[in-house]
C-alpha cells in the first residue's frame, strides 16, 4: 500500500499495476467542510471507498478523510480532490496528485 497525505500536493507518485493507494487529509465535517473527488482517471485508477476517523475527543473535532484507490493500468493518471461545503460553490482547498509508471 502507498500512502501519501497533503504533503504530496500536485507531485509525482510512481506505482505499478495492482498498487493500493491510500490518500489521508484532513477534514472536520462539524465546519460542512468536506473532501470530495472531482475527478480521476476510471481507466487507470479504480475507486475502492473513503472512511473518516475522528482525531480528538473534544465536540468540533477535526479528523482524517481517507481515500482509497487501486492502480489498473501503469499510466500516468491524475486525481483530482476539492474541500468545500456541498451547498456552496466556493473551493477552500484542492488536493491534486499524478501517478506515473515506475520503471
């Protein structure tokens, strides 16, 4: 399993065939604020499901939205992620990543 976070903000990521990638960021739905896929690659990558951990005890907390996806095809591929409130247009945050071959 690779396992990147927001550090790997619109860098490389090199995979092969059969990888698991797991994507963690950071989210408090408590704010409406919440992670969403816009877009990805269904020809090379395979959307697995996402799951959501609290970090704290305390009422408001924030937790980690994490993502899973499964590499098809060894093709650069890109994925495409949005912080925002479903009832708004405006993006807070993005979080985009490349996944290449490696060789």
């Amino acid at each position: 399993m690779i396992s990147i976070d927001k550090t790997y903000n619109r860098k490389v990521i090199f995979t092969q065939k059969g990888d698991v990638v797991e994507i963690q960021l950071e989210e408090n739905p408590t704010t409406g604020y919440l992670w969403k896929i816009n877009s990805f690659d269904e020809q090379h990558l395979s959307y697995m499901e996402n799951k959501y951990n609290n970090l704290g005890n305390a009422i408001g907390a924030g937790g980690l939205r994490t993502f899973y996806f499964k590499i098809l095809d060894e093709a650069t591929s890109e994925l495409h992620f949005s912080l925002g409130n479903p009832w708004e247009k405006d993006t807070i945050d993005s979080f985009n990543v490349i996944f290449e071959r490696n060789c």
